[in-house]
C-alpha cells in the first residue's frame, strides 16, 4: 500500500496535472504539495475532501492512507513496531469495549 503522498502524486500524474495547479485547486503552496508528495510532510486532515473531490476518489480512501501514515512513520524507527500495532489493536478492543471516546471515560 502506497503513502498517501505517493497516491497523490499518483493520481496527478495520471491526469497528467502540473503540480501547481493541483496545489492552486486545493489551496495551498506548490513547495507545500511537493512536500505531501515526496511524503516530508502529512497534509492536514480538512484538505482531504478538497483532494478526493478533485481527483474524484472516495474521501475514504485518502483518509486510510493519511491515518495509516500517521500511525506507521512514528513506528519506522522502533525496534518492534509490529508487536507495537498488535497493542495498539489490542488496546482499541479494550477501549471500544468500555465505550472509551478520546478524551474521556464513559463509564457504565
């Protein structure tokens, strides 16, 4: 699975776009979607409506791979990032099960 800058710069080149005008159509710098493409740097979150409606691709899709990115470039320099995502997965069923929303404690 691609990094969502790889998918980006995918996608434009398929549509055989300049990348000024992508950056132009989602608003922000040139230099700064170079950096989303060569994966120096994770757009944010309320740009990935604007990206997905441009290239006409699910929202779903470009979130999948910016929450991936975020979880799995920290991990890169561990010394165990695999046993690290099977806490993390357990820790998500423990806190789904005592319906834990971020931030706070729901307790039953």
């Amino acid at each position: 699975m691609e990094t969502l800058g790889e998918y980006l710069r995918m996608l434009r080149e398929e549509n055989d776009l300049p990348i000024r005008k992508v950056a132009a159509v989602v608003d922000v710098d040139q230099s700064t979607m170079g950096k989303y493409e060569r994966g120096e740097r994770l757009p944010k979150r309320e740009l990935l409506d604007n990206f997905a409606t441009f290239f006409k691709v699910p929202v779903r899709e470009m979130e999948k791979r910016f929450l991936t990115d975020k979880v799995v470039f920290p991990l890169l320099d561990e010394e165990s990032p695999e046993t690290i995502l099977e806490d993390c997965k357990q820790k998500l069923a423990y806190l789904r099960n005592k319906n834990v929303t971020q931030g706070e404690f729901k307790f039953q």
